[in-house]
C-alpha cells in the first residue's frame, strides 16, 4: 500500500538514504532540507511522487507549511520522520549558553514544532506514525555531549509521553535510537571542540575518537533507511528502536547498569516514605 510521507533533514544521512528509499519503493514523499535545492535530483528522478520545501525545523510556520503541502499533494501524510538534527563535542563549561540553546532548540524543540504542526491531521485522519529520530545519546549521557544528549533525553520523555496520547486517536509513535553510522553526522555535520586539560580524558578523548571513528562507523544508512520502511509497516509496531549492533549493546549495558545501581541504593530510596502504621 503505498503511503504518503514527510522527512526532515532529507538531503543528507540517514534522511537523504530513506528518501530514496521511500521513493524507490513507490510511496509519495514531502522531502525538507534547509537548502531545498539539494533535493532537485529527487524531483528529477521521481516527478510528481516528490515534493520538496525549505524547512527550518524552529519555524512553526514552515514546519505546518510541509504538513500542509503533504496534505493539498498527496490528500494527507501516513508517516512523519522527525530526522533533521546535529551535536557538536564541547564540554559544559567551554560551550556557550548560545551553543547549547541552539542544539536543543534543533534537536528537540525542533522534533516538538513538527510533531504539533501534523497532529491535527493525523487526529482527523485517525492514523499516522511518527518517527522521532534519538540517539544512543538519548539513554546514556555521552561525554562531551551534554547539550545533544539534553536535547535527545527531552525527546525520549516527549515522546513517551506522545505515544499516550496519540494511542487516544489512531496515532503511533516510534523512537528510533540510532548508533555510528558512515553519514555527515560525525564529519563536517559536527563541530568538535577537545577543550581543556581538565577534562582531556572525556571530552578532549571523544573529539578524537569521533575525528578517527569517522568513515569507520558499522552502520549502513541504506540499510538504516530498509529497517524504516519495515518499521512503518508494522501494525504494533514498537516504542523503540535501537539501530545497529553498536546501539543496541551499549543501551543494554547502561540498563543493566541503572538497575544494578538501583538496587545498590534500594534501602536509602524506601527510607523517605512514612513509616507503615503498626
């Protein structure tokens, strides 16, 4: 069946791989980017089943534009991917407040002005699936990103607290916790930062091992973009999704860790509650 889509972030990564794929599956695409030109070849090869438009995800007026172009082209929207986003390497102390304000009015902010701007459609549709776009930095507070993982924890919680809501109306929500893979992302898409001696050993070590993991990542955009179409075709499908073999470890491992830790601590938590009556 085919389904009407929108993608932000679409001209590069895992965005401009699950365009394409999309599209070479016969589904019908809103396909944004900042630069909407560096979408034209989309449109050349595709014609009528693409539309392309500039798209700055902190604008509320051109993020309900997108919608409603998906909506007047292809009579609504089936699947909205939340993609577009970036995370610079700097520590807390060295990054300006402008820097880390930005990266989560991007990231989060960003991915919560789309989400509003397509409910009231999918809410009249009654269906649609919304594809928020996280990170492993969204369940482990990676060093060096406190900002990026500020941003992607708030879009954990958001949407958690979205998918309550929209199971009201027909509506699903997945997050999709991507791990390394070869794109942009850890290339000029970022900006790194070592920073001070004091804090060589977090951030001054993620910068480099970003600079040398770059071009060496496991994952395979274009099988990132397969397991998407996957994922929204399924009728249940899942809350979360971790995105390759990286991902799904280290999130196993931080969970394990937090229970352990929990249970370490059990007897100082149960000790603030009101003493059982006798």
């Amino acid at each position: 069946m085919t389904q009407r889509w929108l993608i932000t972030g679409a001209s590069r990564g895992i965005g401009r791989a699950l365009a394409e794929a999309v599209l070479e599956a016969g589904h019908e695409l809103v396909a944004t980017a900042r630069d909407p030109a560096r979408l034209d070849d989309l449109v050349q090869r595709h014609g009528s089943a693409v539309r392309t438009t500039a798209l700055d995800v902190t604008d509320p007026g051109q993020a309900v534009h997108a919608v409603v172009l998906a909506q007047q082209a292809f009579g609504g929207l089936d699947v909205l991917v939340n993609n577009a986003g970036y995370g610079d390497v700097n520590s807390v102390e060295d990054a300006s407040l402008a820097e880390i304000r930005q990266q989560i009015e991007t990231n989060l902010f960003g991915t919560i002005i789309m989400t509003k701007a397509v409910i009231p459609l999918m809410r009249e549709q009654g269906s649609g699936h919304i594809i928020q776009f996280s990170s492993v930095g969204g369940r482990i507070g990676a060093p060096g990103r406190a900002a990026y993982s500020a941003a992607k924890w708030g879009v954990e919680g958001f949407s958690e607290s979205l998918a309550r809501e929209m199971a009201l109306i027909g509506v699903q929500v997945t997050v999709v916790e991507p791990g390394g893979f070869r794109t942009d992302f850890a290339g000029a898409s970022t900006t790194l930062h070592e920073g001070r001696r004091e804090y060589e050993a977090v951030v001054g070590a993620t910068a480099r091992a970003q600079r040398a993991y770059d071009g060496r990542q496991p994952g395979d955009p274009a099988r990132a973009a397969a397991a998407l179409l996957k994922l929204a075709a399924q009728e249940r499908p899942p809350l979360r999704l971790a995105l390759g073999s990286d991902a799904l470890e280290i999130i196993a491992n931080a969970d394990r860790d937090r229970l352990l830790e929990m249970e370490r601590w059990r007897e100082l938590s149960v000790s603030t509650d009101y003493p059982l009556a006798k």
